[in-house]
C-alpha cells in the first residue's frame, strides 16, 4: 500500500447557521488523483481551503504527510503545493519574479534559481519569463498559477478549477502536466466541475454536495453503487434477432434486446464484454458493421445521487 | 528573512509603476518649490513702523526698534495703508506709534503702542525686539519722572539727564539663543514640514490599494499557503509600506536640505518625528488595505482622507490661525502634532527633549493604528 499523503476526518466548517462543510472526511496515497466534484457552493473550496492551511476548521482534523495542518502550522503547508481557481499571481511582476518571490517563501535556498528555470521550462513560459505577467494571455497566466504551485516539489498538489476559462490547447497542456504529475508519485485533489476531466485524470472521485461527501470510490466503483450499466450498441449484417439469445448468455451481459439487424446490449462492463459480443455475432455467420459503446458517466452518477446536474 | 522578502516584494512593485515614483518623490519638492515661492516668509522679516516725526521719544524707539538686525523696516504713510500691506503679506508686523506719544509719558500716561502681526511666525520675532526696545526706553522714562518729582526739574532737563546716565550704567542684555530663533525660518521651511507630512501620510494611504489588490486577487491566501505564518506576511506587508513612507520622508527631508536650504533643526529630532509619522502613516494605510475590498474605492478615500486631514492637521494652512476649538480639533489628527514638532525644531530650535510630548502622541497612534490593523487583516486572511 502506498504512502498516505492526506488524510482528512471529520471536517466541519460554519458561517454562522450555515455549515458550508459537514463531517467531510477522504484520503489520498502518493501517486493517486482524488478528485473533489460538486456544483458551485457544494463546499468544495471551503474543503480545500481547510486543507491548504487557509482556513482554520470547526471540527475534524487534516492531516498532511503526518503534520496536522492549520493556518499556522508551516510545516504541514511546506509539503503542499495549492493551484486556486483565481490566478493569484502578481501582475506588475515577471514570471521569474513571481516564482522567486514564492519560492523565497517555499524556503527553497541555493537551489531557487535552477528550481524557477525548471519550472519555467514545465510550464513553458521561458521565453516570456521577464515579461510582466499583466501582458501575458489567460492560458499562460493559468500555467503560471499552476508553476507556482509546484515550484517546491509539494507531497500533496490542489488543484483548485484549474482550468476554467482556459483555451482548449492550454486545457490539454494542464490535463496532461497533471497526469504527468501522478504518475510521477504525486498526490493530487483535483476539483473540477468538468466531468470529462474528472474521469479523465480522477483514479477517485469524491462526490460533495451541500457540504457532505454524498459517494466516494473509483467511477467504476460509483456508476455500480448507483446500479448504472454500460451499453453497447451493434448493427449487424442480417437479422439481430438470431444472436440475442447468444449474447444474453455471456458472463457480463445482463440483458440484450434486437431490433432488425440492431443489437442493444446492457452490460456490466462494455470493454469486457464486447469482444465476446463480436464472437458471438461472428459464430451466427453475421458480421459487425457499427459498434457504439456508452459507458455511465459520472454526470448521470452526479444527478442520480444529489438530484441535480454538475454544473448547476 | 520571509518578512524582508515581503517587505522587498512591495517596494519592487510600488517602484515598477513610473507613475508612483513622481508622486512620492518628484510633486512634493515642486510643491515645496512653488508653495515656498508663492506663500513662504521671507527670510527677513518686514516691518511697517509708524511714528509721529515731531516727538523725539517716538523717533527714539523707532531708532531702537529700527537698528534691529532680525528684521527690515520699511515705511509706511498711514495705519490703514500698512494694514493692508500686512493682509497682502507685503510686510509680516505693523508697530504705529501714537501722535502725542512723548507727552503723554511724560505726563505719565498710559500709552498704547500698536502692534499687528501674521500669524505666520514671522511676525512674532519682531514684537520680541519691539518690547525689548519699549521697556529699555521705559527705563528711562520712569527715571526722568522720578526725576520730575523728586527735584522738581523740568521733564526736558530731567530726561536729558536720564538719558546721559542710562550711558554711564550697565545694561542687561538679552541673546537670543539658536539661528532658528533669531529668525522666522526659512522661505521654505516651515512650508516643507507640511508638505512632508501631507505626502507622507498620503502615500502611506494610497499604498493599500496594492494591499487590496493582493487581497483580491488571491495573492494573500496564496501566501498564506506556504510554509509562511500570518504574522509574518503582516509583519512584511506593514514593514514594506513602512519602508516606503519612511524612504519618501527622508527623500523630501534631503532633497529640501539640499536644493532649498531648509532647517530641520536637529537632525536626530527630525528623523525621530518622521519615524513616527511614517509608522503612524503606515498603520493608517494597513488598516485602509484591510477593509476595503475596491481599489478604485480606497484610492479615493485614501486621497480624501490624507487631504483632509492634512487641512485639519496645519498641512495647509498653519495652526497658529486656527480658532482655539480648531486647533483642539486639530490635534485629534498626527499631523498636527507632527506640525508642532516640526515647528518646535524649525523655529525654536529645539531638540528632542522639547518634542517629547509630540513624540509620544505620533508614536501611540502609530502603535495603536498598526495593531488594530495587523488584527484586521489576520481577519482578512484566514477568514
């Protein structure tokens, strides 16, 4: 079992009548992505902001690589890196002034300069590093924002929305920084109300809504606990009806209905069951001209769950 | 060292703005300049005397008065003529010497000689030397008719005989102490103390704008994320606007030493009051940079608040002409005791013994401003 990076129980935070976060507890090992979703006021950022040292909580307790961590605790906050949703960065300054300024705060020493130059190249701004960031377009001043959360090599990276409001092109350039990151052994909370890139990088997902974490697990782990299938959907080179009994028996199938030369099966695991589906149709002297697979997306887990779409 | 890299971090950004750096450093020595030239005091004091030219005892103390090396005296044909020459600051002190003054004393009446004056402080010098001159002439007034009485001489022959032995005693003299005080100051000193204190407290206001934008754009929390507690931003943050403030009131404290000749009076003093003033300053603007959460907002106020408290405090106009419920009003404000200090070193050359008072009050509201906004802002930070 890897090494646990964070672990969070019970974590309570109050604005007066409102709890804005409620009994939220998770952990995350090194090398694995959790991601945090939920639709706007959900408690996502009050979640990550106890978690990064921002906020003191009203209940439980966060735990970062074995310190506990409050806004006073440094040496919690020395082993994470936070991405917020606003690009805080100072825009009178150049890139290489911002990532200075941090990392004197990271305390990174006699490596700072290499440390910035590293970064730079990363996140691919070193040809504009003395430029004021002022001038910089939206997609360079997010991977900025990100550069500055990973300039001191963090256990824990908090990705805070990372991408909103980011051009296509630069989105990719983020996604694939944080894969790279992971694979790499970095732990990494990841909130986002993009589905796609939840399912994208999240090796876990939590589900947060009104301030509680509502289901929790891999997504195959939620489309089960919430009883959604994937589905495949064949056309073949004669009648359909001929195979369904044949592929109705396979292990993963759970239910196939025919329609002409259409074939529409419910599957526990399309990926699984799709080769045996082809056999099947293959062995009845027919061939597969179209597949179609649609797996349960953690949009239908979200509304099953809370009752509301994502993004609401 | 985190709070030195704050504090280094601020001065960085308020420095990269071209526009800053004419505001703190370049339009508060050309208003010294241009204040200094349109409104400043001479650097020797005018005075209009009127005297009836037919009694020799007005002549006299015209002379007396007149032989004065602190001021210059210029002549004037009537009382209403000179008034006005004083409202225009033409002259800084009227003295009108009745018509009938050697008879009246002589007859030992009570004789009133008049005396008008600016409130600007150059007037007050020359009513120093024109009652020292009135009593030496009083002197001998009182022995002729002491004379008068006891011999029954006649009061010309008596006088003639005061004035013959007033040459033969020792006199008592009076030295004034301090070039400061032998003088009103100069053209632009006392003019130079205000606008330092009016622009120091309005660039320590006008810094928090960059407070709020840190604040609104994330950039605080994302301090607050590092290994770094808040006590040490807070203690960056106030130590970088600290900076600033201190650095332009040194800046206008040499330059105005240099280019203009302006008299600090005792360097330690001055330097003590700026430190001051530049730590209340600061506390004003962290508690602005803490509140508010528009810049465009708090540049406005910050503008209003420094220009009016400048005016309340004697950074306009001085004190000395304020009416008494005023000046008490006044001194709510650090700038008015931040004037009277500077005035104490200016013009009377004092040290820092005799501003204690005004070091106290400008130290305690620094103090007081500076915790009261450090708690706001921790406030703003981990809320």
């Amino acid at each position: 079992m890897a090494d646990v990076v964070l672990e969070c129980s019970g974590l309570r935070k109050e604005y007066g009548d409102l709890v804005a976060v409620d009994g939220v507890g998770f952990s995350i090992e090194a090398g694995e992505t959790y991601g945090l979703l939920g639709p706007n006021g959900a408690g996502k950022t009050t979640t990550i902001s106890i978690i990064a040292g921002l906020l003191d909580s009203d209940g439980g307790a966060a735990v970062v690589s074995g310190n506990e961590i409050t806004t006073k605790s440094t040496a919690a906050k020395a082993a994470i890196g936070l991405v917020p949703q606003d690009i805080a960065i100072y825009p009178d300054l150049t890139a290489r002034e911002n990532l200075r300024f941090f990392g004197k705060l990271y305390d990174i020493g006699g490596s700072l300069n290499e440390r910035v130059d590293e970064i730079l190249d990363v996140i691919e701004l070193s040809d504009r590093a003395d430029d004021q960031t002022k001038e910089y377009s939206g997609g360079m001043k997010r991977r900025l924002n990100i550069g500055l959360g990973l300039l001191h090599k963090p256990d824990l990276l908090i990705l805070d929305e990372p991408t909103v409001g980011v051009d296509p092109q630069s989105r990719n350039a983020i996604l694939e920084n944080v894969e790279r990151l992971g694979a790499e052994g970095m732990a990494v909370l990841y909130t986002t109300h993009y589905m796609e890139e939840a399912e994208r990088l999240c090796d876990r997902v939590g589900i947060i809504d009104e301030g509680v974490i509502v289901a929790e697990g891999t997504r195959r782990e939620l489309v089960t606990l919430v009883g959604e299938r994937d589905r495949l959907h064949l056309e073949v080179s004669g009648d359909a009806s001929t195979v369904a009994d044949a592929v109705s028996a396979i292990p993963d199938v759970e239910s196939c209905s025919s329609a002409g030369s259409e074939l529409e099966v419910v599957a526990v695991s399309a990926s699984r069951a799709l080769p045996d589906v082809v056999l099947s149709v293959n062995d009845a002297g027919l061939d597969v001209l179209t597949v179609q697979v649609s797996e349960p997306d953690l949009e239908s887990v979200f509304l099953h769950l809370t009752g509301k779409a994502l993004r609401e | 060292m985190k709070t030195l890299a704050i504090a280094a971090n601020s001065l960085r950004r308020l420095f990269r703005d071209r526009a800053n750096l004419f505001f703190i450093f370049v339009l508060p020595i050309v208003l010294i300049l241009v204040l200094g030239l349109v409104f400043g005091t001479a650097f020797t004091s005018r005075v209009a005397l009127i005297a009836p030219d037919n009694d020799d005892l007005a002549l006299d103390i015209a002379d007396r008065i007149s032989s004065s090396t602190v001021f210059d005296t210029v002549e004037a044909d009537d009382v209403e003529t000179a008034r006005a020459q004083l409202r225009r600051n033409d002259v800084d002190a009227v003295i009108v010497i009745p018509d009938g003054y050697r008879d009246s004393l002589l007859d030992g009446e009570a004789v009133e000689i008049a005396y008008y004056a600016t409130p600007t402080g150059g007037g007050f010098d020359v009513r120093s030397v024109a009652e020292a001159a009135i009593a030496e002439q009083a002197a001998v007034i009182r022995a002729a008719r002491f004379a008068t009485v006891e011999t029954d001489a006649d009061a010309a022959t008596a006088l003639e005989t005061a004035r013959l032995v007033q040459g033969a005693i020792a006199t008592v003299g009076t030295e004034l102490e301090g070039e400061a005080s032998s003088a009103s100051g100069g053209q632009f000193d006392l003019g130079a103390a205000q606008q330092l204190l009016l622009f120091m407290f309005l660039t320590a206001l006008t810094s928090s704008t960059a407070l709020i934008q840190s604040r609104r754009l994330g950039v605080s929390h994302r301090m607050l994320s590092t290994p770094t507690s808040p006590g040490t931003i807070i203690g960056g943050e106030t130590l970088g606007r600290f900076l600033v403030v201190m650095l332009q009131g040194v800046f206008i404290v040499l330059a105005a030493g240099l280019l203009f000749n302006v008299e600090w009076g005792d360097p330690v003093a001055a330097i003590l009051v700026v430190t001051a003033f530049a730590l209340t300053g600061t506390g004003a603007g962290m508690l602005l940079g803490s509140t508010f959460s528009n810049e465009q907002q708090a540049g406005g106020f910050a503008i209003f608040g420094a220009l009016m408290l400048a005016a309340l405090g004697g950074s306009m106009v001085p004190l000395e002409i304020f009416p008494d419920t005023m000046v008490t009003i006044a001194h709510f404000t650090p700038h008015a005791w931040g004037n009277d200090a500077f005035a104490t070193l200016i013009r009377h050359g004092g040290g820092v013994a005799d501003i204690g008072t005004e070091l106290a009050v400008l130290t305690a509201y620094g103090v007081a401003l500076v915790a009261l906004s450090s708690s706001v802002f921790r406030r703003t930070l981990t809320r």
